[in-house]
C-alpha cells in the first residue's frame, strides 16, 4: 500500500463583500443577531455571471502552482460540490475540460459540508491502492444563487456563503500524509437541512411545481443541525485519534468545517482544547459548505500554522446527516 500527501493546497474567493450591514438592507436581520448567533461579520457572493466551477477554476489553478506540478499530472479529479452548475454533469467534467485533462476521471460528491473530507478520502484510496499517483480534490460552492434572500430565508441564508478551495494529492515518498479519513452518515435525519427541488420525486420534479415554490429554497432546523453538530464532531476527531494513537497533545492545529463559529466553541469546550489550536475564519466567509475546509486549510498554511512533521485534523458535519474527520501528518 501507498500513502497519500497533500502536496499542495490553494483557494479562491469571489471579490464581492457582503457584510451583515449589506444583509440587513434585504431582510429583517441585524450584524448584531449573525454575529452573536454564528461569529460571521461578512461573506462573498459571486457575480451573476459565476458559477461553482469558476470558482473551482481557480482555486485548481492555485493549488497546482502551490504543489508544483503540471495539470497534466492529474489524474484524477473530485469536486464537492451542492451547488453545480448545472443538475448534471457534475462541475468535476467542466474543471476536467478548462485543465485541459484529455480523459482522466472525474465526479462530484454530493455530501455537503462533509463533501471535502469525503473526496479527500476517495481520493486517498485511488492514490493508497496504486490506481493513480496524482488527484486533484476541490471543494467548491455557489450558494449565494440558491439562498432565498427575503426575510422568509434568513434564518439559513445570513449564514452562507461562497468560495473554493483545492487540494493536490500525490503518492508520499517520506512517511508523511494522510494517516486516516472516517467517514460516516445518518440518512434519517436528512430532512433537518436540505433542499428538495429540483429532483425525481413525483414531489420535487419541476412540472409539478410552481418555480418559486419554497421547495426549491434550502430548509433547515438549525437547533438540530447545532445539537448533532455538537456531538458528531468531537466523536469522528476522537475517532481520527484513537486509530492514529494520537492524544490531543500530539495535535498541532483542528480545522473544522466552518459552520458556526459557536459550534467551534462548544465542541472545543467539551474536548478541552484552547480555541488557538481550532482554526476559524468563518467571520470573513460564513459558512461556504464543501468549500470551508479546504479555504481554512489554504489559509492556515499561508499564515504559517502548520509546519511539516505538525499532526492536524480536518472533522465535519452538515446536511445528510454526514460527519466526517481525515487525520493528516504534514
Ligand atoms: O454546515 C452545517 C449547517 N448549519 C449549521 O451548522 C447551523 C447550525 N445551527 C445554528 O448555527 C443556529 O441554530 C442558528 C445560527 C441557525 C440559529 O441560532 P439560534 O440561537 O438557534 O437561534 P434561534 O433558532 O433560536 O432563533 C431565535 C430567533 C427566532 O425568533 P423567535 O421565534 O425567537 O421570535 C428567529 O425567527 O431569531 C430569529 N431569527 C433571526 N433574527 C434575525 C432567525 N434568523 C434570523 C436572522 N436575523 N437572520
């Protein structure tokens, strides 16, 4: 078996600024209930004309630069995504394209906040088992085309927002890498945090629908989703731990997905940790879903808060209900 490293990481952000001020002015919320209730002061939103795989585009581009190699390296590419361009293909088939890829693979992975761990995880086999030595992952999200921008919304849309990250994985030569990813999921809880339209249920499909229909709106049950969140996190990082026979001692730096950044809190609370070593830029961002963790992972390395040799944990939790944690030795 091979081991996989990440050997490089980059992100990208549209340039529109939409503070909670900016938020106020298009529903009845103020900075003070975001900012109290979830740590966001501002987030950005992308052009009319951008979609999730422009700004996929070019966070690629970056983290191939940052690793250093070419993009006909690649062979193989995994974009986390809820947010596509379009119902199918995926925006793993556009990047594939705009790399210029020639045939390699691609797809997307649909599990929401936990998407990037779960690509990771994909990816890491294909690099573990010799099938590739090369993977580009992304985690990537437009939601600012899907939140409902109204007073009705805003207890889901103050907290979103939009933006990429990727990641470059290659076959380790040193030891180091990806030491561990969990993966986990609870289907029966989907409907506290998802969108049901447009689908193939005789209740989602778009005939039967008028196009403003509340269906096509994402819906969630945030004193759920903050409940489970709670607790899911803290179990998948134990569990990243426990099958590394790491103590928290041994960690250097936690990026969870970023949610909330009241989650962060509490789950460093009950585990003990100092807020110091669990990253959070959600202030700047809010919540950009399959993209938070690898953005947070981007700019971690850039403000130098991992050196090599340093043990980190990536955890998430979001719609599905999917959880999940990837232990990583830089
Ligand atoms: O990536 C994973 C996905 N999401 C999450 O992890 C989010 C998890 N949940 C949360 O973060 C929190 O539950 C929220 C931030 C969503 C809400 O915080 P809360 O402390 O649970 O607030 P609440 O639901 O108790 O809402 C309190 C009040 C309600 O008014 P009433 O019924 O008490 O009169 C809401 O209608 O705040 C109202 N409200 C708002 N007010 C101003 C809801 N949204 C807003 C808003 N601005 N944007």
């Amino acid at each position: 078996m091979y081991k996989s490293r990440i050997a490089g990481v980059g992100h990208h952000v549209p340039e529109q600024v939409v503070t909670n001020h900016d938020l106020s002015t298009m529903m009845d919320t103020s900075d003070e209930w975001i900012r109290t209730r979830s740590g966001i002061q501002e987030r950005r939103w992308s052009p009319q004309d951008t979609g999730t795989s422009d700004l996929a585009y070019e966070a690629s581009v970056n983290a191939i630069e940052n690793a250093g190699i070419k993009a006909s390296n690649i062979e193989l590419v995994i974009v986390g995504t809820i947010s596509s361009d379009y119902f199918f293909p995926g925006v793993s088939a556009q990047i594939q394209d705009r790399l210029g890829l020639n045939t390699v693979g691609a797809f997307d992975i649909k599990a929401a906040c936990s998407a990037f761990i779960y690509s990771l995880s994909v990816a890491d086999q294909f690099i573990k088992t010799g099938m590739v030595k090369t993977a580009l992952v992304i985690g990537a999200e437009a939601q600012s085309k899907l939140i409902d921008k109204s007073t009705e919304g805003r207890d889901v849309s103050v907290l979103f927002g939009d933006g990429a990250g990727a990641a470059i994985l290659t076959r380790s030569d040193d030891g180091n890498g990806i030491l561990s990813t969990h993966l986990h999921c609870e289907g029966r809880e989907l409907k506290h945090l998802w969108m049901e339209a447009p689908g193939t249920s005789p209740n989602a499909w778009i005939n039967n629908l008028e196009l403003d229909s509340d269906k096509f709106k994402p819906i969630m049950n945030g004193k759920e989703v903050f409940k489970n969140a709670v607790t899911r996190f803290p179990e998948v990082i134990e569990e990243a731990m426990a099958a590394n026979k790491l103590s928290m001692d041994d960690i250097q730096l936690i990026i969870p997905h970023q949610a909330n950044y009241r989650i962060s809190q509490a789950v460093a609370k009950r585990m003990g940790v100092e807020m110091d070593k669990v990253y959070s830029n959600i202030h700047k961002y809010g919540n950009t879903t399959a993209a938070s963790i690898p953005i947070a992972l981007s700019e971690a390395l850039a403000e130098n808060k991992i050196s090599k040799g340093d043990h980190i944990i990536l955890a998430a939790f979001g719609a599905g209900f999917t959880w999940a944690s990837a232990a990583i030795k830089w």
